[in-house]
C-alpha cells in the first residue's frame, strides 16, 4: 500500500513538470519565432549603389525616384561674359564708426586744454605785471599762476601727443582716404554709410594680376543674386587685410547698402564670350570642399562629376568644361544621392 502511494506521487511530480516545460514552450514559441526573423533581416541589406569602371554609381528605378523626389533636367546652352573674377565682401564698419569717436573725442579735449591754455596765459601776464610792479600781489599767487600754466601746457602736449599717435593708428588701419572722412565731420561719404546708404567692399585681386588691381571703378554683384549690382568706386587699399585675404586687397566705396558680410565677386575687363551650359543652383552638392553634380545617361543610373572652376552667374553655374548641352542632371535629390553613394563606400571599406 505505501508503495503504491509513493508511485502516485512520482507520477503525478512527473505530469506537473511535462505539463509546466509545455507551457514554457507554447508562450515563448511567437518571441523565438519574431527574434529569428528579426536576425534575418539586420543581416539582409540590399545595394543602391555599384561600382562601374572605379566609378561609385547609385541605382534608383523610376518607382524608386518618384517615391524619394528625384527630378533630372537637361541642361541648357548658356553664353557668358569671359574676364578675371574677383572676389570680396561688405566690411564691418562698427569699429570705424568706434575710430572716429575715439578720434572726435581726443580732438576735443584737445581743443579744450587749448583754450584753458589760451586763458592761463592771459592770467600768468597779468599777475607778473601786477607782481614787478611794487608787489601788488604776493608772490605766492604770482607762482601759483606760473604753475597752473605750465600744468595746462604740460596737458595739452600730453593730448597733442596722444591725437598725433591715433592719427597714425587709424591712417595705418584705414588708409588716408577714409582718415579723411573721421576727421571731416561733415564727410558725406562717412555720413552716408552712417544712414546705410552705401557699404564699403574688400575685393581680393590676384597677386598674378596688377593691373586689373588698379581698376578704380568696377561693378559688384552679390554672389548668387545678379540682379543687385551696384557700382563702386576705389578708396584705398585695406591695411586691414588679414591671412584669410589672400591676394592684392582692396577698398571699394559701393554706390548701395548691402549687410556686412556679402560676398560679392566682380569681373575686371570687357573679356570675350564663351559658350557653354548653365548648371542650376539646387543640381550641386558640396563634398570634401568641391562642388558636384549627379548626372545620368540612361535614367537609373546616377554617378557624381566635379565641377571645375564654376563661374557664378547668379542664376546658376556657367560652366564650360565638364558638362555638354543636353547633359541630365539631378536637380532635386542631389544630396540623397550622396548619402546613398557614401553609405554604400563605407560599407564596402567596412567588408573589406
């Protein structure tokens, strides 16, 4: 009898753990079945770009390109005026405007200690006539007299010395041009940059090219906006120039107000003209400091050309090198193309 009851109870221990390790199995079989799958597709990646002649190409089918935005546009003829391009942009003249404070301000007191020397030396005469005849005042005021004077002298030395000196600073920093208009304060040039009605430009000539460096006069266009030239005329060559003015530096009084930091681009002579094509602005992408263009021949296939030494023309790149008349370019995805191309470089680096 008591083996039978030990029986029982091995067989019924024996049925509950069978029946837990199926319970086990049947709620974990959906989170072991999704981790699989899951696994299969980390591992699963599917190419967008290959590799043709050295060449990275990115591969996007028309399905694909209407449902990331791609749009391609054959470039056309465009005619532009050859001559030498030089670059520059609009000057802060904060600290300009902060010189010619300085400057009115030493003048000033200047000034004054000029006039209170002027009065002194009234007041030192008449003691010393008054102090050689019989005394008629003490020497004791006669000698405070003196000492004022020459305390007043001293001062307005110490003040010419000091306006002589900023002078100096500022010819140096600003040229004699401008100098000119901080020490005129009636300068219309100074008060029409005060009322924003003109700018002052610094263009950068090429040091290879002096005479177009002497151009007195030219017409300046911000960088991408033609249609907002302005005339300007030379002042005087910038003393300020730093190491990222390379070149022959020059300042320009522009006939309109532009905020600082404009970056225009001039062209010195009549030059020739040169057919090529327009490159639109939104078909390049900038990469490792170059510019690019995605061109394709068979609308699929998508591969990045540099373009060398563009010529802004506002409206777009002139260019009359690297690309032809006809030419599909990428003018809307240009940059998702890139990210595609470089995802796929490193990818590769990394497999290898």
């Amino acid at each position: 009898m008591k083996i039978d009851r030990q029986n029982t109870v091995v067989i019924i221990l024996g049925a509950l753990v069978v029946a837990l390790a199926l319970i086990v199995v049947i709620f974990n079989q959906d989170e072991l079945q999704f981790k699989d799958d899951e696994y299969e597709e980390e591992i699963e990646t599917v190419d967008t770009a290959i590799f043709e002649d050295g060449t990275a190409v990115v591969v996007l089918e028309a399905d694909s390109q209407f449902a990331s935005g791609v749009e391609v546009v054959k470039l056309s003829a465009y005619r532009s005026r050859i001559g030498l391009t030089a670059f520059g942009e609009i000057v802060d003249i904060s600290s300009l405007l902060e010189d010619r404070e300085s400057f009115i301000a030493s003048r000033g007191k200047e000034s004054a200690t000029a006039a209170l020397v002027d009065q002194l030396k009234i007041e030192f005469s008449r003691a010393k006539v008054l102090f050689n005849d019989h005394r008629n005042i003490s020497e004791r005021e006669f000698q405070e007299a003196k000492y004022r004077l020459e305390v007043a002298q001293s001062e307005f030395r110490n003040l010419t010395n000091s306006r002589v000196a900023l002078r100096d600073r500022l010819i140096s920093r600003w040229g004699k041009e401008i100098f000119g208009w901080i020490e005129d304060g009636k300068s219309s040039q100074l008060h029409e940059l005060l009322d924003t009605k003109k700018s002052i430009a610094r263009i950068d000539f090429p040091v290879s090219n002096e005479t177009a460096a002497a151009s007195q006069n030219l017409v300046v266009t911000p960088v991408r906006r033609a249609s907002e030239s302005a005339n300007a005329k030379y002042i005087s060559d910038d003393f300020r120039a730093t190491e990222k003015a390379m070149g022959i530096n020059k300042l320009f009084l522009v006939d309109r107000y532009f905020p600082v930091g404009t970056k225009l681009q001039t062209i010195i002579g009549s030059g020739s003209d040169e057919d090529g094509v327009l490159i639109p602005l939104s078909a390049v992408v900038w990469h490792v400091g170059k510019a690019w263009v995605y061109t394709t021949k068979d609308g699929s296939h998508f591969s990045r050309k540099e373009l060398v030494n563009p010529n802004d023309v506002g409206e777009g790149w002139f260019d009359s090198q690297t690309f032809n008349v006809g030419d599909e370019v990428v003018v809307v995805g240009a940059q998702l193309l890139l990210s595609e191309e470089l995802k796929y470089q490193i990818r590769n680096e990394n497999e290898d």
